[in-house]
C-alpha cells in the first residue's frame, strides 16, 4: 500500500515557500454595487454549527467592533435572486443582487 504525503498550508514547498501561499490572507469580497451587505452578531445560544442572526450592525466595522469586544464572531449576509438569462438559444442562470426598495 503507497502513502501519499499531502501539503497543506503549513507544510512547505520544494522553494521553502509555505503551501498555497498565493492565496493565502485573501478573502472574496462583495464588489461595490453588486448587492446590500448586512452585518450580524450572533444570537444569543446559536452555534457555528447552526448560526441565529442577532442584533444587526449598521457598518461592517460596527459589527468588527463589537464582536470583538463581545469576544464573538460576526455574519454578513447578501441577498441574490436566481434569474434566467437567455444567449441566443442557450439558457444559463445567473446571480442578481437582491433589493427590498
């Protein structure tokens, strides 16, 4: 039976580079215009498992604020509606950004 060594983002590379490291720190954003982002801390008694939103921060860094100062951990929600797109006779779906006004 052969063993594979697997590499994960504390096992360097042939280079001495750590593993994955060029994406290593980023985090996919939201793009300006493409939606409402809302912020949420948790509510009380909810889990990772199974997250409650709770009281709604009005900024992002309102919601880092407190939820550093609460010592807890903070959502953000975006909202999308699934619309049908035509090109031609192909049809795909695609992603809208969702706006209650």
């Amino acid at each position: 039976m052969a063993t594979e060594a697997v590499r994960n983002s504390n096992t360097p590379g042939a280079n001495g580079s750590p593993g994955h490291s060029a994406k290593k720190g980023r985090r996919r954003r939201v793009a300006a215009g493409t939606g409402r982002v809302r912020y949420f801390l948790p509510q009380s008694g909810s889990s990772p498992e199974r997250p409650e939103l709770g009281q709604e921060a009005a900024s992002e860094s309102e919601a880092l604020v407190e939820a550093l100062k609460s010592g807890q951990v903070f959502y953000s929600v975006s909202a999308w509606r699934a619309v049908p797109e035509m090109n031609g006779t192909e049809a795909k779906i695609v992603k809208q950004p969702f706006s209650s006004a």
